[in-house]
C-alpha cells in the first residue's frame, strides 16, 4: 500500500494489509496526534487497509480562534 505522510512531505510502501492503528505503531506515530485518510473519509483505528489502499497519513492541530470582546 502506499502512505502519503507529510511534515516532511513522502510515499512510502508498505506491506498490507494491516489495520489503521498497527500502521501507525509501525511508522512509530500516535493514533491520538494522527488521522489517516482513505479516499477522501477519516478511517477509524481498527478498520483493515487494503494491500494496494492509498492512504493520507495527517497530523492533527488543534486550537481555538481568538476573539477580542470589547464593551
């Protein structure tokens, strides 16, 4: 399977099929700082990838706006 990971931006093979969260072990990554994308949809930790899937593998940032209130 191919893993699209960014940050720095790379492809890499990966033998499959393997499950979400085994993938991320793999690649040393933190299933709770990390989404993976199959087709355009968010892929939950224990669904099974596919030996031929493409997947995004994406950081999550997180944060708020910030607004002034004035009175």
């Amino acid at each position: 399977m191919k893993v699209l990971l960014r940050n720095p931006a790379r492809e890499i093979d990966v033998d499959g099929p393997v499950e979400v969260s085994v993938l991320l072990r793999r690649l040393g990554l933190n299933r709770e700082s990390h989404l993976v994308v199959e087709d355009g949809q968010l892929v939950p930790g224990d669904k099974m990838l596919g030996k031929s899937a493409i997947v995004e593998v994406r950081s999550v940032i997180s944060g708020g706006s910030h607004r002034e209130v004035s009175s």
